[in-house]
C-alpha cells in the first residue's frame, strides 16, 4: 500500500506541474499572436496542395488570396487535372483577379506519385517550379483559414539562424456538433496545449515555412522523394542538425469540419501510425501521457472504492488524487478553450459548444484518444485521401 501511495503523490505533482506548463503555453499564445511582425519581409513562395473539396474549400482558398503580404507567390498544385479541387481552384482565380497582392497565382498539376505520399510529391514538384530568388517556402493545407497577418508571422521567427523550421496549428472549429466532431476538436485542443516555448514543438504541415538554403542544406528534397509525412520529416531533420522548431501562436488556424465516429478513428489512426514510424519517441510519450490520463483520474477513483470498500487503508488519498486529475483537466481545457477564444474572435460563437464539451467531457476524450493511439500500434498501413500507403520507415514509402 506505501508504494502505491507513493505513486498517487508522485502523479499529483505531475498534474500541478501540467496545470503550470499549460498555464504558460496558453499565455504565450496572447502574448506573442498580439504582436506586429512586419522587420522581416523575404520573398516567399505559398504552397498549398490540394486534393478533392475540403470543407469551407472556398472560404480557406480565398484566405490565402487575402494575405498581407507584398512579396510572395501562390502555388496551387494538385495531382491532376480531373481532381474536383482543380476547377474550383480555376474558379475562386478568376474571383480574385486583380484583388491580392500576391505577384504571381499558379494551378500546377503534379502528376501521381511513385515513391513518396501523394501529398509530397506535390509539394517536391511545386519546389521545382517556384519563381527565381525566392528566399523562403512556406506550406498550407486547404482545410486551413489563415487570418490576413499569417505570413508575416510564420516568417518572422526564420530570420534567427538558430530556427530551422517555424509552424503553427490547426484549431478545429465544428461545422456540426455531433458527439464525433466534438471527440476530434477536443482531442485536437489536448495537443495544440502542448505547443509553446520549449524544444519539444513540432511542426505542422499545414502551417509552416522554411529557408530556402536551410531545405537544400537538411536535404528535405530528398527526403521527401520517398517519405510519407511533410511535418515529422522536417521536424527530425531540422532537430538532427541541431536547430529548432519555432511555434508561432498567431498561426493557430481555424479548420472548419465535421466528421462521424470512422472518419475520426481513420484520421486519429493515420496521424499517429505515420509519428509511431517517423518518430518513435514521441508516439511513446503521447502513449505514456494518455495512459497516465486515463488511468490518474479512473485508476485512482477506482482503487478508493475498493480501499473504502476493503477497509485496508486510507481511501481518502486515492480519492484526493482522483479529484485532482479531474481539477486539472477541468482546468487545462478551460485555460486552453479562453485563449482560443481571444485567438479566433469571429468563430467564438461556434465553437460554444465544442468548448463546454471539451470542458466537462475531457475525461470521456481522453479514453477515445487512448484507444486511437493504441490502435497504430499494430499497422504500418494507413489510408489518406483516398489513397492507401505502407510506411517502411522514416522516410520509405510504398503506395499500396
């Protein structure tokens, strides 16, 4: 039984030392998305892949067309010509004609992949065709609505030397709330709190740039000829050669999107099959951290009924730590959904909902969240877009 008590006083510092990180990261977030960033103004190429019609395709397109930014191209690329992204993409063009400031608006069709995902070998074939001098790469999903200041933002933190890739994150606001949808932004949100100062950041492919010189130097060309993930690839490299991965808060994005319980559980599964293969380490905690979620708050409660029931010891310590862990999660959804709040002013009233669900089911997610993570454990295959693929290794992909 001392051991056991010893375990629940150890778990509850961890949780005051969680609620403490949380706390900063989310003050962070407003401190640092409240600031101007206009001293570093490189020229830029945006790539955005595209593949069938994401939700709020139009709205996310037109953002990208919406950039303040003097200097920079917009690259489209799509696999071919027949995918339905690519007349739509013509059409919202045409929309926008002499209404942005980027320099040039390109559609290229990249053709199929052989070696690596279908989404690299966009980007690789968009890399070859960006315009001359063209100092820095910057990458989008079209699932993402950036605000009008993103670009001078996930570049700013690139004129460092010691930043070798800078990145922001998606925040899933419901297009329906379906129990699903609610489950994936919660989930989400419980990562995107992780994100702030700290060496541990990595970045996300559907908000991050890079130098030019820094891509050819990590040889991320190469890498992405047979990888499967833009993001974690990066990520590795860029923490192999000793630099860092900056987050930058005021590139937390809006994604709009609903989804039902197979979507959600494809997409969960995909996401950490493709971290378990590019990055073991970090799968590994995202499991150690779930299990010690899920069982510091239902474990604990479970073993003060059983004491109290018993008689065998003091219950009422194991039923302070149940509570605890409860508190904090309480707490760190609560921190988390009022500075998302203040980052997407305009989304606030539809993302009520999702936050009181984030709020008071936190601990129901966690156990979704748990089970999609020790699902990839057993798979190297995975299906994205439509597309199947088995992931070798780090960086070898075969299209199944």
């Amino acid at each position: 039984m001392t051991f056991l008590y010893t375990v629940a006083i150890i778990c509850v510092l961890i949780q005051i030392l969680l609620l403490v990180q949380v706390r900063r990261n989310c003050k962070y977030f407003l401190n640092k998305a409240e600031r101007d960033r206009t001293a570093y103004r490189p020229k830029v190429a945006l790539i955005v892949p595209c593949k069938g019609i994401d939700t709020a395709f139009e709205k996310n397109i037109g953002s990208f067309y919406e950039i303040d930014y003097d200097d920079y191209e917009l690259i489209f690329v799509v696999e071919t010509a027949e995918d339905a992204a690519y007349n739509r993409l013509a059409e919202i063009k045409g929309k926008f004609a002499g209404r942005t400031k980027a320099f040039d608006v390109r559609i290229l069709v990249a053709g199929v992949a052989a070696q690596s995902s279908q989404k690299l070998h966009n980007l690789l074939y968009a890399f070859a065709n960006i315009s001359d001098g063209v100092e820095v790469l910057a990458f989008a999903d079209s699932d993402a609505c950036v605000k009008n200041n993103w670009l001078s933002h996930i570049l700013y933190p690139l004129r460092k030397d010691k930043y070798g890739v800078s990145s922001g994150y998606r925040w899933y606001v419901p297009v329906k709330n379906n129990l699903a949808t609610l489950a994936l932004v919660s989930m989400n949100a419980k990562i995107a709190q992780l994100l702030g100062p700290t060496i541990f950041n990595k970045a996300w492919g559907g908000a991050m740039a890079v130098r030019v010189d820094v891509f050819k130097k990590l040889g991320i060309d190469k890498i992405w000829r047979t990888a499967a993930s833009d993001d974690l690839t990066i990520s590795r490299a860029v923490k192999k050669a000793g630099m860092i991965v900056a987050f930058v808060p005021a590139c937390l994005s809006a994604s709009y999107e609903q989804t039902n319980w197979k979507g959600l559980f494809e997409f969960a599964r995909r996401q950490f099959v493709i971290t378990r293969i590019t990055m073991p380490g970090t799968w590994a905690f995202g499991l150690f951290s779930n299990v010690y979620s899920v069982l510091g708050l239902w474990g604990f409660a479970t073993i003060a009924a059983a004491v109290y029931f018993k008689g065998t010891g003091r219950w009422e310590l194991f039923a302070a730590a149940a509570v605890i862990f409860f508190i904090g999660q309480l707490s760190r959804a609560i921190m988390r959904q009022r500075a998302i709040f203040k980052l997407l002013p305009d989304d606030a009233e539809k993302m009520k909902i999702a936050a009181f669900a984030d709020i008071v089911g936190g601990p129901v997610w966690s156990i979704v969240l748990l089970a999609c993570i020790i699902s990839s454990a057993f798979t190297r295959t995975i299906q994205w877009r439509g597309v199947k693929y088995k992931l070798i290794s780090p960086t070898e992909t075969v299209r199944v």
